[in-house]
C-alpha cells in the first residue's frame, strides 16, 4: 500500500469534492433568500436536504477515472433496491492492490452547519437523534456537515451523541466544537483503515457484486450507497510520493 501511495490522490480528489458542495450550499442558499424563502430552521434543512443527494454524486464524479503510478480509481452511486431507512449515505470502499486489499464501509447523515455570524438554525435534538441510531448499525458513523462556502467537514456521530449523553444541546457551530476533518482527510484515513467497519461490508464480495452492494445498502438502510474501488492498472511505474503533493 505504500508504495502505492494512492491515498494522497484519493484524498485529493475528494477535497475537490468537497469545496464543490460548499459552493453549490452558497449558491442554493443565495437563490433562497433572493427568492425570498424564509431564513431559519426551514432554510438550513432545506439546503441540507438538498445536497444530501449531491454529496455522493459529486465524490464520485471527481473520484471516477483518476489514475496515477499504476493506481486507478472507479466510482458511482448505487440506487437502494428498498426504501431507506436509515442514514442519508454509505460508503463501500473496495481495495484490491498487490500489496494491499480490504473492503471497508461507513455511514453518514448530511447536515448544514451554522457559521457564528449565520442566523440559520437546525434541528439539533434531530442531529442527536441521528447520530445515536446510525451508531446502533456500526461505531463508523460520522456526519458530513455542509458548510456555506469552504470545503465539507466530517465529524464523528459517537463525538455528537456524547455531548447529547451529558444533556448538552448539539452546537449550532458543531463542526468547530467538536473534533473534524476535512472531507478529503477523512477519506485518505478511511482507505488507510484509521476509520470504517470491515464487517459491515462483510456481505461485499467487490465492487462489481451488485448481490453484495445491495445487501450492505439493506444492512445499512441508506437512502445512498457511493461505491469506491481502487485496482492496479497495468503501468508498472511505481508511484513516488512526491507525484501526489
């Protein structure tokens, strides 16, 4: 695996991604207000609720066809075969490198985030309550909270339901009280297994087995299923680290 190095330009294009979203939040949340929708709880859920369906198609996007130092990447979306039920995203990562293979998956909800100087507010009893029952399916549940501008930032749900356990209200400015990673960060850690639950995508035999993705997406009751796959190519060039600076 280190010798691949692959994370660094997975973790690239996922960033990418992620400043992608932040944009597309101010754009939507611009749009609103000129039209003259009410700011406030509704506004930020609304724009949340949104891009919860963005977020998944614009990692796979930019994480689709990159290819470097005999790595490639390939990325879609898998539409759920059932109702959801569950989290708003699950994340099937397959690796099947010479030196380094795993199958790993995780789950998040997608939330807005409130700047100290916005005057949207959210549902923190609801955040809470999300992030409690997405950590009854697996301990790698996080949440990708969409800032207006910048880039996504993930927090983990036990660090949400904690502050919920001592009877704290969740903060509106949540992703700078409590422990975060960019989005492209929290992937590199997430292919270099620092995160994610191998037995939950445990019924993955790769990221071809459609059987397979659809009971993960069933044991996971995710409204959205971004399948990532990482192979070696045919160029025999190793990759350096210095390609991925």
């Amino acid at each position: 695996m280190r010798r691949h190095r692959f994370v660094r330009l997975l973790g690239s294009a996922v960033e990418e991604a992620g400043r992608e979203v932040g944009a597309l939040a101010s754009e939507r949340r611009a749009r609103d207000g000129h039209a003259g929708l009410e700011t406030g709880r509704e506004s930020a859920a609304g724009v949340a609720g949104g891009l919860a369906r963005e977020v998944p198609r614009r990692l796979a996007r930019h994480v689709d066809g990159a290819a470097d130092g005999g790595v490639a990447f390939s990325a879609h979306v898998a539409s759920p075969a059932s109702p959801p039920t569950g989290p708003d995203l699950a994340v099937l990562l397959c690796v099947d490198l010479p030196e380094y293979a795993v199958t790993t998956g995780a789950v998040a909800v997608v939330r807005s985030f409130a700047s100290r100087s916005a005057t949207d507010r959210y549902d923190a009893a609801g955040l809470a309550n999300a992030a409690e029952w997405m950590l009854d399916v697996t301990q790698a549940a996080f949440v990708l909270a969409v800032p207006v501008g910048g880039t996504v930032r993930v927090v983990p749900a036990a660090a949400v339901a904690g502050i919920a356990a001592v009877g704290e209200p969740v903060p509106e400015t949540f992703p700078d009280a409590l422990y975060s990673r960019s989005v492209g960060r929290f992937f590199e850690e997430f292919a270099e297994c620092f995160v994610g639950d191998r037995t939950l995508a445990e019924p993955v035999g790769g990221a071809h087995d459609r059987g397979g993705i659809r009971a993960f997406q069933k044991r996971t009751g995710a409204r959205d299923v971004l399948v990532v796959e990482v192979s070696a190519t045919t160029d025999p060039t190793d990759a350096k680290l210095t390609d991925f600076e």
